[in-house]
C-alpha cells in the first residue's frame, strides 16, 4: 500500500514535464475532443435551465434522455435507426466542406437518389433481388451525385454560391418528386397517400441481422471511413484540402480545382442519394412524400458538429440520432413540446459554433 | 423480447434513478390498468386535424384506469415504428392510435405484426382482409358535415362565390370540396365555389396566399382542408370574410366570421371503442360512420347565420340522423360536363366507388391537376 503511494506521489512530482510534453505533441486532438464536449456539456446545462423554466426537474430530463437514447438495448437500435441515414447525409456537408464548399442541399440529393432508386427497381420487376438492390444503390448515388454535381457545376462554371443554389435544388427536387408520384409514377392503388408502385418485399434489404437496424448504417460507416481515408491519407484528399485552404495556391501550384470540386461534389451527392436509396429499400418500399422527412437538414448539423471530419459525423450522427430518439419519451414523461428537441439542438448548434473561437487557444495545450 | 434481460435493466435503470435521488421507479411502473398511446403527425394545438384528436386523447384521460400518452411531430418514416415501439416497450401501451395517414403502411402494419397483442387503431386508412387481424382502421363521413356548411354558405355568401383552401387533390379532399359545393347549391343553384389546391398538408404561407386571393376574387365565404385551418380562419376574418371551420370549432379565432364548421366527433367515438374493448367485442377492424354514428359533427351555428339558413341546415340534418342521405346521386355532372354518376344511380356514404372520387362537380372552380 505504502509504496504504492510513494510511486504515485514520485509520478506525480515527475508528471508536469512529461504531460506537457504528451499534451503539446497531442494538443491538436485533444482540443478536438475536448472543446466539442465541452460545448455539448453546456449546451446540456443550458438546456436543462430552459427545462427548469417549465418547472420540470433537469435531472429527471438527463435521466429520460439517456433512458430513451442509451439506456436499453431497445434504446440503443432506436438511436442507431435514426443515425443511420444522418452518417450519409451529413457526408454530403462535410466532404465539399473540405473544399470550402458551403452545401446544404443534402435533402435534394435524398429525395433524388429516393426517386431514381426506386425508378430502377420499377424498370427490373424480374431481376433477382440482389441485382435490383445493387442496380438501386448504384442509381441512387448517381441519382443524388448529379444533383449535387449541378450545384458545383454552377458554381464553377458560373460562379453562382453553391450554398444557396444547393438550398434551391432542394425545393425543386421536391417539387419534381410530387410531381412524378402525384402523376406519371403514381400507382393508381394510392388513393389518399399518392405514391410510386412499391418495390416489392423481395427487394427490400432488410435489417442487421440480430437487430432492428436497417443496413443503411453499415453503409453509412463505411462512406464515413472510405471518405476519412480518402481526405486525410490520399494525394486527391490533400489536394482537395489544399484547394479548401487556398484556392489561389492550388491553382499556382497547378492543381485542377475545377475537376476537384466536381468530383467531390458528386461523391457528396452519392452519399445523400445512397440515404435516398436506404430509405426506400429499407423503410417506405416506394417512393412518397414521406420521405422529405429533413434528414438531409439534420445532417448539415451533423457535418458542422463534426467539424466537416468524416469520422467525426460517426459519433456526432449517432448522438443526434440518441437525441432525436429521447425526444419521444421526454414528450410523453415530461410533457414537454415536440420543439423541446429542436431547442436542445439549436443550443448545441450555437455552443459548438461559438466554441469555434477556442481552438488554437487553450493556453496548456499550446506549443510555446 | 428477452424478459431476463428487461428485468435486469429495469435493476439498472431503478438504481440509476435513486443514484440521481428521483422517485423515477414509481413513476415508470404507473398504477393504470391500460396505457394508451397516441401519436400526432403536427402540433396537438393546431386548431385542426391533430387537435382534433388531441381533444379527444384529453377527454380519455378523465376517465379511471386509463393512462393516455402522446407523442406529437412524428414524421410518417421509421421514426413512427421507433415511436410505436417505444410507447410499447417503453410505457407499456396495449393500444395504439396512430392518427395519420401516411402511418398505416408500411409502418403501422409492421408494428401490428411485430407486436399480435398491441391493439392498433389506425385513423383514414382503408383496412382490408390482407391486413394484420389485431389493426384496424376508422375514419368518418366528413362531407356530411360540409354539405351541411355548404349550406350555410350557400345561404349566407351575398356574392354566391365560395372558395376552398385545399392541401391535396385526393379523394377525401376532393369528396369533401364536391359536398360543400352541393350543399351551396341546394340553397343557393348559382352558388360556385373556387378551389386553390396548396400541395401539402401544412403550408401556412401559401394558405394565406389562397385565402388573400380568393377574397380578391370576390369570393366572401371560405373554408378549407388542410391540416390546420387556423391561418384561413384567421386571415378570411381579418380581411371581412366569412368562414366555415374545418377539424375541430374554430370560432374562437373568429367569432363573428365564423358561420358553422365540419368537426371531428373522436371524443364520442374514442370511449365507444373502449367500451367494445371492455365488453368483449373488440372494435371491428373497419369502422366508418357519419352524423348518424356520431363519428363527426356540426359546429353550433355563428351570430351571421340566418333564419332560413338555420331551417335548411337543420332539416338536412336532421335527414342525415334520421336515415342516412346519400349526397352523391346521379345525376351528377362534373365540372368539364361529363356525367360522373348517370341518373338514377344513388352513391350511398359506404360505396366503395366514392372512396376513388377524382373529380370536382358543376360548380367547382378548379382543376384537380
């Protein structure tokens, strides 16, 4: 016991050189850990003192909202459901971001690769059902890849803002979906919820096995994880973030920016429309106005929580997703509003952006 | 569902609750005998579609042995499967109403093959044999009630010219735009009526964009199908119209500009229900009724209407209660001229072919694409 003591006394009289040390070479990673957390910490705290207004007691809140997105193993599928299509659609923030492209049009890519995804398991009715999945999932991405393709091609043939040209598409991708199932798509049988023809229950790809979660996730993770690679360990994701630092440089220093922000653009796209083709092939089975359901706006926040890092959107996605899933039970335990939810996630918004300003000036973790 | 393993995280979360210093585990563990689940796809005080049955979630709630919750906002994807599941899991639910539209497929037939024991009672949809035994769905002839607004304005509009505020061109829609326009016709055969179709179920902006322009049309008595009728009423009234209410009674937005309304009836349907589950017989899983069934209902009649108005109103009421009158009979010609129900034939409230309207009578001003 005694020399135990002593040890951890002697490791703390050494510690101050050696920390320093471990937290100047790390100090870029914790502050990436640390000041997000921190910000989501008060957010919480926040929240909880705007709850308290309502005269409900905070930590029965803290304890619903862990009890409805963590604390069961229903919980758990119940948050990482909701995750699933916001890893996808928050990539199609986060990767142009790397660019400096502001997009915000993920919802349009969705409903789009939604649309094509089930236009082309409506034009193979005899093909086996992992030939129509596959030929849905390649549809949706592409599906959803151009159309985020169109908001980068104005940009850079045209050098309309993407951001607002992207927030348009959506309204018209909308306005393109209602118009094909309340019309040429519409299978006559939807009366009072036009709609497409379903898909059919063979071409549906299911759940996990062993869960209730639907294969987007898995999807999810892997875009997230091949995007990461492709950003921080590829020449093309350097040069992509050389672009994003500079334009002016990349251009002197002869790279293609132009082909780059097409090509980036089309992947974003690709992965929202992947989420459109999921939540066909695994939720609805056809294609209707239910499924402008704001993943794609959800996912912008998820990008921006993320600090536009790829791997990042996995946690923040399923933390959202938690969120979202211990709206319900705040509702029904609580009796507070639906909008409870949003408030909550407009205070984290706002922290995490305020928080913005601390990186790079944490006084410990500065290299002197 | 693996019972051990709940049991042991109800230890946990029992724990994790007096770690916090909460009375948490008497409140999970809640003395009803049956918990009640509703689910809204809106705001429950939209003075429309959700309040509606909102209203009638609150009045169940007075009744002993019965512990109402609800969720509200929850988008017709895989959120309302979680909902419904969590309600179950979570709460301890045994019957389920989830009360939009787009919930019944594929969501809430899912759930009702997921969980056999769960009663589900699905608002509007069309349930059929192929469909899971323990759901159902119920749903009321509501254009009876507009043919009875229909009147009203008919009698009580100077300019005859009538005007919807429509979401969709669907057939409970359209059914709805088609009576209100008939019954404006029994009182007054000039009357027409001015459809403007929003395209969605919740467009506050182009709701008041319709109203300000069918008003500017010279239109003076407007009323509406959309999920919250609440910006017609108030806007029609703000600019000296007058409005008939649509869900639930909106005359508190308008008292003086409100002339009668189609209501909901769900806080008399609601307790039928769970009276047929008390005694035995379960709700049929297809359920539909109008005035008669009291499934909906009249708003009492506003300060503007007539003596004459009132008596037409009444006497066609009083029809509706008494026999069931078929508003639909031939011979009925649409607004492009082409007979839509030949003469002689009679479309009575349960006929399957009005479940399929997708025309708008002589009278209507509108196009349905």
């Amino acid at each position: 016991m005694t020399s135990e003591v002593a040890d951890s006394a002697e490791a703390v009289s050494v510690a101050p050189a050696a920390d320093a040390g471990f937290l100047q070479r790390h100090g870029a990673t914790i502050e990436y850990i640390l000041i997000p957390g921190a910000a989501l910490a008060g957010a919480l705290v926040v929240f909880g003192l705007f709850v308290a207004l309502f005269g409900k007691n905070p930590i029965d809140l803290y304890f619903y909202m862990y009890q409805g997105a963590f604390g069961t193993w229903f919980s758990w599928q119940n948050t990482l459901t909701r995750a699933a299509p916001l890893i996808l659609t928050a990539l199609c923030a986060a990767l142009p971001a790397q660019l400096g492209l502001v997009i915000i049009g993920g919802e349009g890519a969705l409903l789009i690769g939604a649309l094509s995804a089930t236009s082309m398991a409506l034009t193979l009715p005899f093909a086996p059902p992992l030939v129509v999945q596959i030929a849905m999932a390649a549809a949706g991405m592409v599906g959803g890849g151009l159309w985020i393709l169109l908001s980068g091609a104005l940009r850079q043939y045209r050098g309309v803002n993407e951001t607002i040209s992207s927030l348009l598409l959506v309204y018209i991708a909308l306005a393109i979906l209602n118009h094909l199932v309340e019309g040429a798509m519409r299978d006559p049988a939807s009366l009072n919820k036009p709609s497409t023809h379903e898909i059919g229950a063979a071409n549906m790809i299911g759940t996990i096995p062993g869960t209730d979660v639907h294969w987007g996730l898995v999807f999810g993770l892997i875009a997230a994880v091949a995007s990461y690679v492709l950003i921080y360990h590829t020449t093309f994701g350097f040069a992509a973030r050389v672009a994003g630092g500079n334009i002016r440089a990349a251009k002197i220093v002869g790279l293609s920016v132009g082909k780059l922000i097409l090509t980036v653009c089309f992947m974003a796209g690709s992965c929202a429309g992947l989420a459109g083709m999921v939540e066909v092939a695994a939720v609805q089975g056809r294609t209707n106005a239910n499924l402008a359901a704001g993943y794609g706006y959800t996912g912008i926040l998820v990008a921006f929580l993320a600090r536009q890092n790829p791997l990042a959107v996995i946690p923040v996605a399923i933390l959202l997703g938690g969120i979202n899933a211990s709206g319900g039970l705040l509702q029904r335990r609580l009796g507070l509003p639906d909008a409870s939810v949003l408030v909550l996630q407009g205070i984290i918004f706002v922290f995490v952006l305020a928080s913005d300003a601390l990186y790079g000036r944490i006084g410990f973790l500065k290299n002197k | 569902m693996d019972f051990s393993s709940i049991s042991r995280r109800r230890l946990l979360q029992g724990s994790a609750a007096l770690t916090l210093g909460t009375a948490l585990g008497a409140r999970t563990a809640a003395a009803a005998d049956t918990t009640i689940g509703f689910i809204y796809v809106g705001s429950r005080d939209d003075y429309g579609y959700n309040q509606a049955h909102a209203a009638a979630a609150a009045a169940l709630k007075k009744m002993p042995g019965i512990k109402i919750i609800e969720e509200e906002k929850v988008p017709e994807t895989d959120a309302v499967e979680k909902t419904m599941e969590s309600m179950i899991n979570l709460d301890g639910a045994t019957l389920v109403f989830p009360t939009s539209f787009g919930y019944f497929s594929p969501h809430m037939v899912k759930m009702a093959n997921k969980y056999p024991k769960v009663r589900f009672e699905h608002c509007g949809g069309l349930w059929t044999d192929k469909d899971p035994k323990n759901a159902g769905s119920y749903f009321g002839y509501i254009d009876e009630a507009q043919y009875i607004s229909g009147i009203v304005a008919g009698h009580t509009s100077k300019s005859g010219k009538l005007g919807f505020v429509a979401a969709k061109p669907i057939p409970q829609v359209l059914r709805n735009i088609n009576a209100f326009t008939l019954g404006a016709k029994l009182a007054n055969p000039k009357a027409t009526t001015q459809v403007i179709f929003t395209g969605d179920w919740s467009m506050p902006v182009k709701e008041a964009e319709a109203t300000n322009s069918l008003i500017d049309q010279g239109v003076d008595v407007l009323t509406c199908h959309v999920d919250g009728p609440k910006t017609m009423v108030e806007n029609a009234a703000r600019r000296g119209a007058m409005v008939c209410g649509y869900h639930v009674n909106q005359s508190a937005l308008a008292p003086e500009a409100y002339l009668t309304g189609a209501e909901w009836n769900w806080e008399a349907l609601y307790p039928k229900f769970l009276k047929m589950i008390a005694s035995g017989e379960g709700i049929p899983n297809f359920y539909r009724g109008g005035l008669q069934e009291e499934i909906v209902k009249i708003s009492p009649y506003g300060p503007k209407v007539g003596e004459a108005a009132r008596k037409h109103a009444d006497e066609v009421k009083a029809k509706f209660l008494a026999t069931g009158l078929a508003i639909f009979k031939g011979p009925l010609v649409d607004n492009k001229g082409k007979t839509v129900i030949a003469a002689g034939t009679e479309r009575g409230q349960k006929d399957p072919e009005l479940e399929k309207m997708d025309y708008l009578v002589e009278g209507v001003i509108g196009a349905t694409s």
